[in-house]
C-alpha cells in the first residue's frame, strides 16, 4: 500500500495532501512513535507522501508565525491527526496549544476549526480514539475522544501508542484509494481486522491448557492477564521497533492497549 501510494505521487497520478498533526491532551508519544518508524521511515513518509505543515512540537517555525501555517492549511485540501484525547474542564484551558494575537487557543478549539473543514479526521492513538490514559479515572480534566467533539466520522487509530505503520498505512490507503474500510468502531480493518490472540505464536500452549504461572514462562499467560483474546491489532506479525520484538515475545502480557475500554477496563494488567 505505502508503495503504491509512493508510485502514484512520483508518476503524477496523485498529488501530496497537507496534513496538520495536533498534540492535544497526551503524552506526545505518537508522535514519537511515528518518528521512530521504519520502512519507510518518517522523513521519507514527510518527503514523498504528505505534506505536514502543522505540528505543535517538530515543525521548525515557532509561536505565532508557527500557528499561522495552521490558518493557511484551513484554506487547503488537509487531513487533519489528532494525537491525545480533548480536554473539557474549564471550557477546555487545561490544554492549551497555541496563543494567538494575545489569545489562547486550546485544543478543544483547534480540533474543532480544524475537524469541521478537513477531509479526513485522523484520531492517532488510544487517548485521541477514547479518551484513554487522558480520560482514565477520576479525569480531572473531563477529557474525551475525538469523536465526543466533531459531528463528523473520525477514523480511530488505538494504540499506546499507535504503531507509525498503522497511521502511514492508513495514510496511503487514502491516497491511493480513498477511505478505509472500518469496523463499527471505526478503526481499519487492514490493522484492526483480526485479534492477537488468532496470531499469537502462543496460541498451540492456549489450545493444549499450558499455562504460565508466573512471567517469564514461555508459555500462554491467559491466566496472568493476558488481554489478547480481546484485543485486534496486527502486533503478532507487525511487532513494533522496525519488527525487532513485540510485549508478548519479551514474555510480558497483552494489556490491551488498543481497546476502548483501556485503560480502566483492561485492568489489571498483570494477575496471578
């Protein structure tokens, strides 16, 4: 997919589309993550694929002259990534992103200028799919997810954090060819089509009742939590770090990351 999306912007089948990527109420670790990616890698995927003209904590320009890169991609054709979840409390100046001519503009404001005129809507992430972390109990910031503020479809992209592949698959997947297909809850289920629990090479010790009792027992951890029965991703085959490991192969459980109900429903995350 990624390939045949490079294939069509170089042959001029396809033009680059503006993006603008807003960190809103998170840790910033999707956008670290996509930065980490392989195959392509992030600066590739900048070059050859989109254009990203706005993002709160890599772009080179600063202040207002940074934010105004974000009025002018407004007046364009843009898909817009929301990274971290909206922040209600105090009409949403718990989190603030930007000020502009002495005002400050909050993500909750932000996400909706930009939600309302953007092609696509992105939700990058588990905090920006559901709230997640961001929302968890007691949310003292009242955050919510991205689809809890637009009256629009939100393509949701779980994970803590969200595998760069998910987010630039799904990228390409537009250029090329449109929309995704998604699941009811919205996600792509090119990523999100399948459990870990179909994939896991673990699965024989699962069907044949061998289960570890403590971690580090290289056998199915249901019994210590595992949350993989419940949780679709492509983890098992895609593994993260340019392929090099993924939590169950370092002998540690599923936590379910990529759940809406994470991270209050999936606990506890490790049981005995």
């Amino acid at each position: 997919m990624v390939n045949e999306a490079i294939r069509s912007i170089g042959g001029g089948e396809k033009q680059k589309i503006n993006a603008i990527w807003l960190e809103a109420t998170g840790c910033s670790g999707n956008i670290i993550s996509l930065l980490d990616a392989t195959d392509p890698d992030a600066i590739f995927f900048l070059r050859e694929m989109v254009n990203l003209t706005y993002n709160n904590s890599i772009m080179a320009q600063e202040g207002e002259r940074a934010f105004e890169e974000f009025w002018r991609t407004l007046e364009t054709e843009f898909i817009l990534l929301v990274d971290g979840a909206i922040a209600l409390k105090k009409d949403g100046n718990y989190n603030i992103v930007a000020k502009y001519k002495e005002k400050d503009i909050t993500a909750l404001d932000a996400v909706k200028m930009a939600g309302e005129k953007a092609k696509y809507v992105l939700a990058v992430g588990t905090c920006a799919s559901s709230g997640g972390i961001s929302a968890a109990r007691p949310n003292p910031s009242e955050s919510v997810s991205i689809s809890a503020v637009l009256q629009r479809e939100v393509i949701n992209l779980p994970g803590c954090p969200c595998n760069p592949a998910w987010v630039i698959g799904t990228l390409a997947h537009i250029i090329t060819r449109g929309r995704p297909e998604l699941d009811a809850q919205n996600r792509p289920i090119l990523f999100y089509g399948v459990t870990i629990h179909d994939r896991c090479p673990r699965r024989s010790f699962f069907d044949k009742g061998i289960f570890a009792r403590k971690l580090g027992e290289e056998t199915c951890m249901f019994k210590l939590g595992c949350r993989g029965p419940v949780t679709r991703t492509d983890c098992p085959t895609r593994k993260w770090n340019g392929r090099v490991n993924w939590p169950i192969e370092d002998n540690t459980p599923c936590i379910g990351c990529t759940n809406f109900a994470f991270p209050d429903g999936m606990e506890p995350f490790v049981s005995y």
